[in-house]
C-alpha cells in the first residue's frame, strides 16, 4: 500500500504538471480525490491494514493527501493567476483614445489679471470697494480738482449721458465716495470698469482699472514707491525693477508715472518698449490738498496716495494681444487659451 | 512738441549725448516718447555741382548729366528732373548709398545709358514732400562735401510730452530751463538789438482793449517797407526740424518765435486794418470771421476778438483773419504780441472746434512777461530777414499787471511729505536753478518765501514746490519704505462672496467667462422680444456714443449673450457655454446680475462622451447648484409669460413672492433674431437678492450610524402630472423616515398608456434612531404607494 501511495503522488503531481486549464485540474482532481478517485479508493482500503501498519500508513497516507492537495492548491492559484493576466491583457485599452476631461471654466482673461492684482492688494491690508459706473461731473472731476474748464479734461474723452450723467472715465470717483463716508485710516483698492471714447486696437471704450487709496496721519511718497515696488515684483517677478518719472495728474501733487522693466527684453531695450527697457504701468501721487478739502479732511493733519492702473494694459503685458478689443469679443477660441 | 538737440543747444550749454538728455528730461517728468536722429539716413549724400547735360539718346524725358563732386572724374548721372540744369548745385546719392525712402542707389543702366548715383529731390532725402524737381543747393557749398554738414542737417529730433501743467515748457527756452534745473548751466537769451526810425508808432496806430479780464496784456509794434519772400534756409529748416512748414518770411518769423519763447505771435497786414488799429473785444451778437484756413465761423459775444475800427480781424489767441493775413504784397506789418485769458481761449477754441499752436499755448498759460521780449525778437528778425524799419515804440497795454505770486514754505514740509532728509540749503539750491526767488521770512521758524517766476503760473501752493522739489531732486533718490500707519479692519461683503461663488461653481462646471461691453443697440429689446410696456426698454441713453450698437446702457445681460452666441456660431464654435457677471443700469441703480448661456453641444465631444444638445433641465440644473453654493434652499419655480422664453419651457425662479431670476429656452423668434440654428438656452439672476439670503453658515449633520433601505418605485401618472407632486406626497407620507428621493427615470411611449407617464424613484429609507426592519420598510412603503394612489390615482408600474 505504501507503494501505491508514493505512484499516486508521483503519478498525480506528474499529471500536474501537464495541466493546462481549470478543467483539467478539475478533472484530475476528480481522478484522484473524487468519490471514486484513486487516493479515495486506496483510503478506503485502510480498513483491511492491520493495526500496525494503520498508524503508519495512515500518517502516510495523509502526507500524500496533504501534499498533494497543496500540489493542486498551487496549480489552481498557478492557473489563475494565468488566466487573470491573459484576461487583462485581453482587456488593454488603446492609450491614445482621447481621455475624458470632466467639463471645467476659464475665468476670462482681464478677470484673472484684475483677481491677481486684487490678492497682492489686499494682502497689504487693503480693502477692495467698488462705486457707479455712472457719474457726476462733481465726482469724475470737481472733487478731483479737475475744474470745466481745466485743460486736463481734454485727456479724459468721456461718455455723457443724454440725462446728464456721464460714465466715470476712471474709477477715481470712488476714492472721493469712500472718504466722504470714512474716516482715516483708509487703505484701499477700488476694481471696476471705466469709460472712455477711444476705439482702436490699444484701446476700448470701456476697460477695467484698479484705484488704490491710503489716507493717515502720516503717509510719504516713500510709501507710495515701497507699495508700488512691492506689487510689481509680485506681478511681474521679483527680478522686476520700477522707476517713477514726475508726471501731472489734477488730483495728486506730486504726481508721477510708474514704468517696470520691459517684460520682453527685460531691460535691454527693444521694439515692445520703444527702445527704453521700460514699460509705462501706472499712474500715482500723493493725494493732492485740494482732494482732500473736496471731502472735509484736513491736509495739514492727513497725507496720503493714490494710483491707478489699467487692467487690459497688465493682462497685456503678458498675453501680448495685438488688438485688444478681442478681450471683448468672447470668441470661445480666445478664451479657452487662458 | 518737438525740440532738436542743436536748436536746444544756442539756449543753454550741457554735454549730454542725445540718449542721456532724453533720460534726463524723462526723469524730470518732460517724457520724451521718441528720438529720432536727422542726417543719419544721408550717409553717402554728398553736394555736387552739375557741369554738363545732354540729351538722353533713348529717351526725351531723360538727360545725361555729367556731375562734378570733387573727385578728378566726373560721374554720369541720368536724371528726369524738369529743373536739372547746367552749373546747378544738388544734393548727389552715390553708389551704396541707402535712402530714407528704401531706395538703394547702384549702379545702373537707364534704356542704355550708364547712370553713377542720383540726383536727388528733397522728398526722395526725406527732408520734405516737395519732389517737382531737383534739391537746389546754395552755390557757395563746397563741391563734394556731406550733404548733412553742408546744410548742418546732423541733428537729434525729440517728441516731447508736455502735461498739460507744464505750458511753459512748450518753448526751447522752456525746454533749456529744465536743462538749466539738472545742470546750473545759465540760459543764453538771444540779443535783441532794435533799430528805431522816428515815426512814432502812437501816432500811426492805436490799441483798446474793451476786455481787461480776458486780455490783461496787449502788445504791437510797426515795422513798414518789408518785404514778403522766402526764409533764408536756416530758419525753413529749424521749423521743419520741429514740424512746422515753411510759409514766408513773415508767418516764418512769428513761428520761429513761438517754439524759441513759446509765445504765440500774429502779424497783420497793417494797411488792411480799418483805421489801421487794433480793439481787443469781444464779439458782437451776429459777427462773422473768415479765418485763415478760409473757413467762415459764426461768433457769439462770450468770444474775443481783435478787431479793427470795423470787424473783427483775428480770433483772439486762436487764429488770425483772412482779411488781415499777411501776403507777397504785404508792405507794413503790425505784429501782435499779447496774454490772452486761458478760459476764454479755451472756451472758444473747444466753441468753433479749431484747435492750432497759439490756442494750445494760451488755453493752458502762457507768460504774461514773455510778451515784450517775444515781440521784440521777432521784430529784430523782421528786420533782419525781411527788410523795413521799425517805428518808434512799442504799444503794450497792460491791464492785468499782477504782483509776483509768493509762496510760504517750510522745509521740514518737504521731508515730511516726501519721507526724504533734504537739508534746507538743497531745498534752497533746487528751487533757486528752476528760477524760483527764495528769502529767509523767519529764521527761527525756518520758513522759506518763495518768489514765483511768471512762467510758472501751475505753482501756486506749497505742495506745488515740494513736488518741484522732488522732480529736480529725482524720484528716484527719494527712499523706499512700506507704509506704517494702521491697517483698517475691513468690512465684510456678502455681495462679493455671492459672487465668487457663483463664479466658481459656474467655472468648475464647465462655463467660460464672458465680458461684453455695458453698451448695447436700442433694438436689442425687440430682439428679445421684450413687450412694449417692459421697464427694461428704460435705458439711459449715451449723448455721444460711438455707434448705434454702443448708444445705450445694457438693462439685462441676456442679449450680449446672445450676440456672443451668434459671434461664436458665425465662427462655427458650437459649443457655447458661457456665462457674465456684471451690473446693470437700471432705475438709477446699478444692480448687479448674473446670466448664463448654453447652446449648440455640450459635453466632451469625445469618444466615450459624445456632444448633445443642451436642454431645459441643463440650465436648470446650472442654476440650482448656483443657487445651493449660495446656501439657498426652499426656491419655487413658476411658469412666466416672458415673451424672451418659450413659453412652455421657462421658469421664474421664487424665493417666497419674489423673483429672483429667470430661466428656460429661448423663443424660436429670439433665435431667428440672433440667426442661431439650435436651442439656446438662458438664465440670469438677480445678484443683489442673492445676497439678501444668501446663507454661508454650515453646521455639522451627524453621519447616519443605522443602515439605509433602498426601495425603487415606478408610478404611473397623467402625463400633465409636475414630477414634483408625487415626490411631495413620498416625504410627506414617509415623514422623518424618507431621507431622500431621486427620481431616475421618466417614460412615456408604449409601455403606458396613452396621456399617462411612468416616473421611477428611488426612496432612501433611513431612522436616525434604529436600524429599520423589513417590516418596517414594506409597510412605510405600502402606505407610500397608497398614498399616492389616493391622492393621485397613481397606479403602481409593473
């Protein structure tokens, strides 16, 4: 019987081994451990053993049993994982079908630019307020010391309503609303759409500007150069150098021009900044006496500045649009490049 | 305004190169906005005298000219040109030469004849547009020599930009002061040396002025026996040099002392005033003047003239008259030299829309004590370019002789405006080269009194000469530092956080932002068939727009929208997906709106995700979760009668009674109007009462700790049935115990009736109490299915 235990392993794991399918291990295991299987049979035959050969035999027999069952075990697991890599490379997919992107929005472009200026603002505490785009004339231009006949008016070609009224030719209006209804301190910054007739490609008639605003007991031009230089590096990088050029504005004396470092050349000089290395960004000053009376401050015992900026003017800076009334186009080629 | 380097140069000595002095100027906040180098383009341009000229063998219209420019040969040049003639001095091109024009001089056979360079016109240098002949040159030149030296063409030409307070700087002599500010150089004024005859100027001529307030200053001289002709080359080139074209000796002279002084001259031809005198007035009711430019213009009395004894001659400080005008026949000259009000200037000038250099100068201010000078050079130029002799006197009506403005200021000021630490005496210094008189008031109190100059009539304040101070002292030295004051608590703005997050979501479901001009066409209400009574038609209207599209302001978002479909569709983009935020003028107030369009196909466009066309319950959709990002619940829709909206799909969006905003698909006529081929689809809400009840407030809902049972349910209904009635009666029924239905399937077709539909839901069954037996569950939901039944007729769907 011994014997014919070791043929039975060595037989069953010699068949093993030719097993290719699920089916013939199933087979095979019905040919050995089945009801009527060659290992069941000879089991069956235990009973005639004497009782000194049951032990033994019986300790044998359940070797093979066991060993042969993690035999089959093995081939099962070997089988499978087998038929798992044939199903998984029967399931490869063609990598380069196009992959599904989940439906997204694009802020429009002067938007991005404006909501970039807005954080490095108001991360130097400065709050974002906003006023009416339709004005008064005592708003857009008395309060900021711009009387009719003031030859500065000319630079300001502005949109009148046929009520009287007029579209704010820059969001200046606001510093005056803001401090009538304020005291100092008051640091900010005020994003909104302004006007102007003036349509070719460098300009629209109507575009986004940022106003900023710092009124307290005691703020220098000093101030207004670190706020300055401190919001262009974080525009446009921190290699990025600003100089200020005297300039005229009614409503702040002194007044100046801010340029940065050309974004093209980065200084050396070429077409985009007319040879310069810089590139005219915006406009500043201290708040002018006169502002400040207009609201019932008093310049002696408050100083401040303002600026104002040109958002289309920023954005283009970086995308380099060569007609800007294309912002307002809201071509879906156009906005989807942002 | 244009200067050039050289002109520059006889008012003031500095050794600047050009690029540095347009630096210098630009700092000093006169920006140069361009260079442009003369004479540089003429390289290879030399002065050649034309010895001989025969016939072209092969062609009439050409000659050959044997050309001398100082070589031992000379050069075979064919020429065209009507006035080539022998012995005649011109400008040569030789070979290699590059022209302005582009053109490359080779050399080259013309029909047979070799032709060595050419000879050229003053349109072919560039220097002006006349191209009827050859260049003549002076004969006194010697032959062979640079055309640039020869005619001292090497020069820089500077565009300046004079901001409007800074009129004094419209003048070389303006412009050299600033020179004198950045380098203590002195001013060099030209030499004015007038010879005088006997005739006493008083005796042959006359000035009134009716008008003190609008002419504080009137000044004339008298010089007889000129003679009308053309300007010596020196003088024609400085003015083209800056822009301005030669006319004769006269007009020439007055021009060349507007750029030197800045102040604007006018000559009369004084035999052709009415009693040969002049009145400063203003007009009468009714008046008419023929300008210079031939232009009849009507005159109203709030504007000033100069007038004869009879009619006006010249718009004061604007133009002259064309009676009066100086011609080849002109004899005796009365020159005006004069301050004119700036208003007044300006309000007539921006009257008659006649803009020139005189009224640019006096409109902004120009130097009442320029004005003796002025005229005193230019009649010393007078005599010396175009004959006659001067009268004796000068007629200057002064009316308006102000005292020296003098200004207080105190250093310490300075610093505490600029945050600088200038001493006084570099205050004292700065202010003394730009001509300002500084006196010690008080010496313990370290007060300076400033003594304004006239040419400076923009400084009236203290903070005026800080920033003159600063100027000179260079923005670019005054320090850096970041702000030290408190920085206020800001307020919080429920608006804005409406708006960002309605933006987001819109964003990250897949809409691209929209900015459209607040300008809209008048007929845009027709186009979406707004009815006639509709408060939107109450648009303000612009008085001056600059078309019919851009003539009123938008009251709703919804057309820019459509115009943007149409754009896009027109470009054959259709998948448009787009939304704007942005306000409205409406009533007086500015409310601010949210709309949003789909239409044409949406999704990816892919395998996998093929295109479809958007529908009613996309845009619903849209607006609902924009509505939750906003933390609002308990909305109801109701059905409008919005003509904009097909009438059958569109919903008002309520919140209580009040409309917050529309939604649905747009009318067939609206999209024949926009000429769009597909649904469309459309929203806008109204922003402001968003805010209203927006609710940001979240607050903890414990995770459910007991299972949930799922059971589908499909019903059978009328088909006019909302979908939201039986869902009602599955809550109410279920109370506590539903925790949500999803209705996942509609269907009306074969399998139902007709006029009946099929709804499927899922019912989530939850307690927050116990784990829900089955018992439980069937009898909640057999109580549901009767319920709906009964109140409904609803039939259970097999």
């Amino acid at each position: 019987m011994k014997t014919e235990l070791e043929a039975i392993q060595v037989a069953a794991q010699e068949a093993l081994k030719d097993v290719k399918t699920a089916e013939g291990l199933e087979s095979l295991r019905i040919e050995y451990f089945g009801r009527r299987g060659k290992l069941t049979d000879v089991m069956k035959g235990m009973g005639q053993l004497s009782k000194e050969e049951r032990p033994v035999i019986g300790k044998l027999a359940n070797e093979v049993r066991a060993s042969l069952t993690d035999a089959f075990e093995a081939t099962k697991n070997a089988l499978e994982s087998e038929h798992q890599e044939e199903q998984l490379i029967a399931e490869s997919v063609d990598i380069t079908l196009p992959g599904r992107k989940p439906a997204y929005g694009k802020a429009h472009p002067v938007m991005q630019t404006l909501e970039r200026i807005e954080s490095i603002f108001t991360q130097m505490g400065f709050q974002v307020v906003t006023g009416p785009e339709v004005e008064t004339e005592h708003y857009n231009f008395d309060a900021l010391n711009t009387p009719p006949d003031h030859p500065a008016r000319d630079l300001h070609d502005t949109f009148y309503l046929t009520d009287g009224h007029l579209l704010r030719t820059h969001t200046s209006p606001v510093q005056i609303r803001t401090m009538e209804n304020q005291k100092p301190p008051v640091r900010i910054i005020v994003p909104g759409k302004a006007y102007r007739v003036d349509y070719d490609v460098s300009h629209t008639p109507m575009f986004h500007q940022v106003e900023g605003l710092l009124v307290d007991k005691h703020v220098t031009f000093s101030e207004l150069k670190g706020v300055l230089v401190s919001f262009a590096r974080q525009m446009f990088g921190d290699q990025t150098l600003m100089r200020f050029r005297p300039h005229f504005f009614p409503f702040t004396e002194p007044s100046a021009e801010a340029d940065i470092t050309c974004t093209v050349c980065r200084g050396e000089g070429c077409r985009s900044c007319g040879h310069t290395g810089w590139i005219e960004i915006l406009g500043a000053g201290a708040v002018d006496p006169e502002v400040f009376r207009a609201v019932n401050y008093n310049p002696e015992e408050v100083t401040g500045f303002a600026f104002g900026m040109g958002v289309e003017r920023i954005a283009n800076l970086q995308f380099r649009i060569p007609d800007i009334r294309t912002f307002y186009e809201n071509d879906l080629r156009f906005l989807r490049q942002f | 305004m244009n200067v050039t380097l050289n002109w520059l140069k006889t008012y003031i000595d500095f050794e600047f190169s050009a690029k540095e002095l347009a630096d210098r100027l630009t700092m000093l906040g006169i920006e140069v906005e361009s260079i442009k180098e003369l004479g540089t383009s003429l390289e290879g341009v030399v002065v050649g005298k034309v010895d001989s000229i025969r016939p072209h063998p092969n062609a009439d219209k050409l000659v050959l000219c044997q050309v001398d420019i100082g070589d031992e040969d000379t050069l075979q040049i064919v020429c065209g040109a009507p006035n080539a003639r022998e012995g005649m001095f011109a400008p040569v091109a030789t070979i290699g030469t590059d022209l302005p024009n582009g053109i490359s001089i080779k050399r080259a056979k013309l029909r047979g004849e070799e032709s060595h360079g050419m000879l050229c016109s003053e349109k072919e240098l560039g220097i002006s547009e006349d191209a009827a002949g050859l260049m003549e040159l002076s004969s006194d030149i010697p032959i062979g020599i640079g055309f640039t030296d020869a005619l001292g063409l090497d020069d820089t030409i500077f565009e300046l930009e004079i901001t409007p307070n800074r009129p004094d700087c419209l003048s070389l002599i303006g412009v050299a002061r600033e020179v004198r500010a950045e380098t203590g150089n002195d001013i060099k004024l030209p030499e004015v040396n007038i010879q005088e005859d006997d005739s006493d100027i008083c005796e042959i001529t006359s000035v009134t002025i009716d008008a003190p307030d609008l002419c504080p200053r009137y000044a004339a001289r008298v010089i007889r026996g000129v003679k009308i002709g053309e300007s010596p080359d020196w003088l024609k080139q400085r003015l083209e040099s800056v822009g301005i074209g030669a006319i004769n000796n006269i007009v020439d002279i007055t021009n060349f002392v507007l750029m030197e002084y800045g102040q604007p001259l006018h000559a009369f031809d004084y035999n052709k005033l009415g009693e040969n005198r002049i009145v400063v007035r203003q007009a009468a009711e009714g008046e008419q003047i023929t300008t210079l430019d031939e232009e009849e213009r009507k005159l109203t009395p709030d504007m000033l003239v100069i007038a004869d004894a009879e009619r006006p001659v010249a718009l004061a400080g604007i133009m002259g008259g064309n009676d009066s005008e100086i011609t080849d026949t002109t004899c005796d000259v009365l020159l005006e030299s004069a301050y004119f009000d700036p208003s007044s200037v300006r309000a007539t000038a921006k009257a008659l829309g006649l803009n020139t250099e005189a009224s640019y100068r006096f409109e902004r201010g120009t130097d009442p004590e320029n004005v003796v000078p002025a005229i005193d050079r230019a009649t010393q130029l007078i005599v010396e370019l175009a004959g006659g002799t001067v009268c004796k006197g000068i007629i200057d009506v002064y009316p308006g002789k102000c005292e020296l403005l003098q200004l207080q200021l105190r250093p310490e000021r300075v610093n505490f405006i600029l945050g600088t630490e200038l001493d006084a005496d570099e205050i004292r210094q700065i202010l003394s080269r730009l001509g300002f008189g500084v006196d010690t008031l008080q010496q313990q109190d370290n007060i300076y009194q400033v003594t304004v100059p006239t040419f400076r009539r923009d400084i009236t304040r203290e903070i005026d000469l800080i920033e003159e101070i600063a100027r000179v002292h260079g923005y670019d030295n005054i320090p850096t530092s970041l702000p030290k004051g408190d920085i206020p608590i800001p307020t919080t703005n429920v608006l804005d956080e409406v708006r960002r997050r309605i933006k987001h979501y819109l964003l990250g479901s897949g809409m691209m932002e929209a900015i459209n001009y607040s300008f809209c066409h008048p007929n845009c209400f027709d186009k979406i068939r707004l009815t006639v009574d509709n408060p939107l038609r109450d648009a303000l209207k612009l008085q001056n727009p600059l078309s019919p599209e851009m003539s009123i302001l938008r009251t709703t978002l919804l057309p820019s929208l459509l115009e943007n479909a149409q754009h896009n569709h027109n470009h054959q983009i259709d998948t448009i997906a787009l939304f704007e935020i942005s306000t409205v003028f409406l009533n007086g107030n500015e409310p601010a709106r949210i709309a949003g369009i789909l239409a044409g196909e949406i999704g990816g466009g892919v395998y996998g995700n093929p295109y479809h066309p958007p529908d009613f319950f996309d845009i619903k959709g849209l607006v609902e979760g924009a509505l939750e990002t906003c933390g609002i619940a308990d909305w109801k829709y109701a059905k409008t009668d919005e003509p904009t909206f097909h009438p059958g799909r569109n919903a008002e969006v309520l919140l209580g009674d009040q409309r917050i905003g529309i939604l649905g698909e747009a009318h067939p006529e609206v999209l024949e109007n926009y000429e769009l081929p597909y649904k469309v689809y459309l929203f806008e809400l109204d922003l402001e009462k968003l805010a209203y009840v927006a609710d940001f407030s979240k607050r903890f809902e414990p995770i459910p700790v007991y299972p949930s049972v799922l059971r589908d349910l499909a019903i059978v209904v009328d088909q006019d049935m909302p979908s939201d009635m039986p869902m009602g009666i599955i809550y109410s029924t279920g109370g506590d115990l539903v925790e949500s239905v999803r209705l996942f399937d509609v269907y009306v077709g074969d399998q139902v009736q007709e006029g009946k539909k099929s709804l499927a839901y899922t019912i989530t069954y939850h307690s927050t109490t116990e784990t829900l037996t089955d018992k439980e569950v069937n009898d909640l939901h057999e109580n549901v299915i009767k319920q709906l039944n009964q109140e409904l007729g609803a039939e259970l769907r097999m």
